[in-house]
C-alpha cells in the first residue's frame, strides 16, 4: 500500500543529544516518532482524542526523564513502554468509542473508500476492538509496529512465551473472523 | 519481515492498521505536543521516582555510527529558517540595513509569546513570494515576503513556539517547500512542505 509509513528506525544520536539539551534533536524525535505513535494510541484506545492525549503525555513523560534514559538503551521500545502505560490508563478511563461500536457507527478513523475496502476496514477495527487489551496491545506491537519479541517483553514486562501465545490468540481470533469475509470479496 | 506476511488474512489486516490515511497525524496536534513539552513543569521529586522505577531504561546496542549521523542531523537540520536570535548580526540587531532588513510581518491570531522567525528564500526571477503554513491557515497572499538587492526574499513572522509546517508560493501559483529545510511528512493536503521549530526563550 503506497500510503504505509515505513517503521524506520531512528538515528541513535537523537536521544543522546536530546538528553544532553538539544531541544532540536528532541524536537526531531517527536516529529519522527509521532506518527508511529499515534497509530499504536489509535489502534488501542479507538478514538482520536484519547489517542491524541496518550501521546502528547507519553512525550511530556519521555521529555522529563531523558536524563534517566541510558546511552546504551534503544529508544523506541522505551517510548512504547511509557506510551504502552499511558494507553492502558485511557482505557480504563473511556467508554466513548465502545458505545460506538455498539451502535454500529463507523469510527472517524475510517476514511473515504470504496465499499468493499470500507467494509474491511470496518470490520477489522470491530474485531480489533473484541481482543483483550493485552492481546490486541501484542498483536500491534507485533504485527504492526514490527518489533521483536524480545523488545515487545521489554515494553510490557511480560515474558517471551506468554507473549507469543497472547500474539498467537490474537492473530486466531481476527482468522476465523475476517477469513470468510476476505473469501467473498 | 514480519511473521504475518505468510498468512494472507493477517497480513492484509496488518495492511490496513497501517495505512496512514486513517492515523495520518494533525499537524496541529504534533504543534501543541511540543508545546506542551515546553511548558510542562519538571515534575516533583517523588513523581520523577516513580516515573524511573515504571520507566527503566532498556538494554541495547550502542552505535558505531555516532559521529556519521551526528554530522548528517546536522546538516540536514541545517536550514534558512532561524528565529531572530540566530541571525546574521546586521539582521538581528534591529536597525534594518540595505543588505539584509529584517521585515516584520503584521499577525494577527490569539496572543500568546511569540518568537520573531525569519523566512529566507532564494529565487531569481520570481515576481513575489510569500510564507503559507499552518500559521496562517494556509493563505497564499497572508505574508508576503520583501525582495532584497541581492535577490533574496525574506519576512520575519512572530510564531508561537512549537512546530510549523510551511511552503513558498512564487508568483502566486507555485507552491514549494524550502529547500534548506526539514521535509514535513504530514504536508497539508498532499503538498510539499518543509518544518521550522520554534523555541520559547
């Protein structure tokens, strides 16, 4: 798909140099890592607002503890991590986007598209929405954020073989959902 | 590669949670992430302590490549766009001078602390220029820039801190992003368009 933003890793020295003051390195990294942020807080939280919130408080966060961030770290995965928790609380807070979905709505996310693509989509945020936090949490980090297992563990405190399977369930739950979907189009 | 590009049902669900068009970011909202950054105070002591303990850093592999990309940010942050404290001396001081005035534009938008930011933009033969961007929602005939002898054109706009998108419009037809600066990945409507951050004092 040609509008897919590429998961780029960022240039190491951008943390550092931010750590060390440089507002315009931090600025960079906001500006680089905002979109990818964004989509996760998205796909977690289900609406822009909230989405929005997670975000600005996770830079906030990452801006007032770079002094703790080690020159030897890899900072995305300390990103997500802080973005990870900050996700996890507006979810506890909202109930907005689920009344949504209950009401059969499309979520402002969807863009203008042909039915069929509209109809996908729609369809796989709603499944989305049915996975476990957790579950879903795996599943993006996996399959849409591209990292490794070993940097998702480092994210979530949570073990490698736990984690697998979390991805495992996900990836079942949206097959035996959007399989046949998929067959009739 | 991602696991999921053998199994056709997840890889097109990957697709589509990907795809920009329905997380594509508000400028607006990436603007005001930085301003809030800038203006939050440090949190208290005890609060910094919890953030550590929830925060810790991770391991990873140091790079061998500091110095290279070190000079390549450089010189790829390196622009015609600065506020006015980064200046050319003769332009910053005040007093405007036959090379290089500073011309300040008239702004109108709510009043919060702005910071004086100069537009710089080379073009020989172009009739007008003028500065768009999210700052001026766009309008092509908002800031006009002023031609000098030595075929520069230049305007000084006070912005609020924070990030901003913009592009050149030449003779009123052309939009362009500034050569000598950041590219923008979320330009407006599909145009071209180059970064400026600005810094409070």
């Amino acid at each position: 798909m040609s509008d897919t933003p590429p998961n780029t890793s960022i240039d190491p020295t951008l943390p550092l140099r931010a750590k060390a003051g440089d507002r315009q390195a931090f600025a960079q990294l906001v500006d680089l890592m905002y979109p990818r942020a964004l989509r996760f807080a998205l796909h977690m939280v289900g609406n822009r607002e909230d989405a929005e919130e997670a975000v600005q408080d996770t830079f906030v966060r990452v801006y007032h503890n770079l002094g703790r961030f080690r020159d030897d770290a890899r900072f995305e995965p300390w990103l997500f991590r802080i973005l990870a928790n900050r996700c996890r609380t507006a979810l506890g807070k909202r109930n907005r986007h689920t009344q949504l979905i209950q009401y059969g709505e499309l979520p402002d996310r969807v863009g203008a598209q042909s039915d069929p693509e509209r109809d996908w989509t729609e369809e796989v945020y709603k499944v989305l929405e049915t996975l476990p936090a957790e579950q879903k949490e795996a599943f993006l980090l996996r399959h849409v954020e591209d990292m490794a297992y070993e940097d998702i563990a480092a994210v979530t405190g949570v073990g490698l073989s736990a984690l697998r399977m979390r991805v495992k369930r996900a990836c079942d739950v949206l097959r035996v959902r959007l399989t046949e979907m998929m067959q009739d189009e | 590669m991602s696991d999921s590009m053998q199994d056709p049902v997840i890889s097109r669900v990957r697709e589509t949670l990907r795809s920009e068009s329905a997380t594509r970011p508000d400028p607006v909202a990436v603007a005001r992430t930085l301003q809030t950054v800038w203006a939050a105070p440090r949190p208290v002591w005890w609060r910094r302590a919890l953030d550590a303990w929830r925060m810790p850093a991770l391991s990873g592999l140091a790079t061998s490549a500091v110095a290279a990309a070190a000079l390549l940010v450089g010189f790829v942050t390196r622009g015609a766009v600065q506020t006015r404290d980064a200046l050319d001396p003769v332009a910053a001081a005040g007093p405007a001078t036959e090379e290089f005035p500073v011309q300040f534009a008239s702004y109108e938008g709510e009043e919060t602390a702005r910071i004086a930011t100069q537009f710089v933009f080379e073009h020989a033969t172009a009739q007008s220029v003028s500065v768009v961007g999210d700052f001026n929602a766009w309008e092509a005939d908002a800031l006009p820039l002023t031609r000098l002898p030595n075929g520069l054109w230049t305007v000084t706009v006070p912005l609020p801190p924070g990030r901003h998108v913009y592009a050149y419009v030449i003779d009123g037809t052309l939009v362009v992003a500034d050569p000598r600066a950041p590219k923008a990945g979320d330009a407006d409507y599909g145009r071209e368009g180059s970064v400026v951050m600005v810094f409070a004092r």
